[in-house]
C-alpha cells in the first residue's frame, strides 16, 4: 500500500558559482497517490514551496541566518486543452502527460540564491533546501482531512549540505 500514498524527497542539491553570486539546482522525487493525481486531473492546482536557507553557525549562539528564500511552484490540469501546467515563479510550461509535469515541477536549475559579497573568507556556511505542498492554498474542505491524510501530507526533510562558499 506504501507505492500508494504521496512523498516528497530531495535527491540532490548543490551551489554553482558564478560571476557575482551562487545558484542553486536541485532534484526532488515526487509520487503522487491515485487520489491526489485525480484531484489535479479534475482541476485542482497543487501548489508547493521551495524553501532555501544558507546560515552561518555559531557554536554557542543561534546559528546566523544570511539568506533565507522562498520560490513557488505550481501544478494544475487544464481541460480544455488537455495539458498539465507547471507554474513557476510566473514562467508557464505545459505538458501533455501528469508525468513530465511531475518531473518538471521535480527539478529546480539556476535559481540565484545567494550574492558573493554576502559572505565572508574563511567562514564555514551550511546551506539547506526543502519542498513542501502550501496546504493553506488547498480548498477549504479538503484542509481539514489534509491534518489525517498521508495523500495530503508532501513535505520534503530539510536537505543540508556544508557548500565550499567564501573561499
């Protein structure tokens, strides 16, 4: 029953510098159970939030935050033209099957997450991403059967990862 139900797990996350700042890429493995790619194949938009963080850590103290940033992502059905819509951070592409939209909406490439002159030479960061389904964007309804259903429950663990940055 466990190939059933909705996950949400990163695959991998790295910073690429370039000229005046960092980017980030990163895979997610999405599944969505039966009665979650029902709900979007009768026009329910799903919409997930792409959480970045770099930090600074201290070792007595909280950890010093120095970006912490947040993209959305969004997947609908529409029916008339019978294509799966992957709505990121305002740039559209369409799809003709749930699949390729799932892997789409899967991969994150490019997004500038960090400028250069934030950071310090020598210090040590650790950066950390996550992806999630923005429940409060779900009908009003279906939010308080999301509270006992795995279906409805798609969030990623933090992925953390201790880039070579400021170096």
């Amino acid at each position: 029953m466990s190939a059933a139900q909705s996950s949400l797990q990163i695959k991998s996350a790295e910073l690429l510098p370039i000229e005046e700042a960092y980017l980030l890429d990163a895979d997610f493995e999405l599944t969505l159970s039966p009665a979650v790619e029902e709900a979007v194949n009768k026009g329910m938009s799903l919409n997930f939030l792409v959480e970045f963080q770099v930090v600074s850590p201290r070792k007595y103290w909280f950890d010093d935050e120095i970006v912490s940033l947040t993209s959305k992502v969004s997947l609908n059905y529409h029916a008339l033209s019978r294509q799966y819509l992957v709505n990121r951070d305002g740039h559209q592409l369409s799809f003709t099957s749930i699949q390729e939209a799932k892997e789409e909406l899967s991969s994150i490439k490019g997004w500038q997450v960090l400028e250069k002159d934030l950071l310090k030479k020598g210090e040590t960061y650790q950066a950390a991403v996550r992806m999630r389904l923005d429940q409060s964007k779900l009908p009003k309804a279906l939010q308080v059967d999301t509270l006992s259903s795995e279906d409805w429950n798609m969030v990623s663990e933090r992925f953390r990862w201790t880039p070579a940055l400021g170096n």
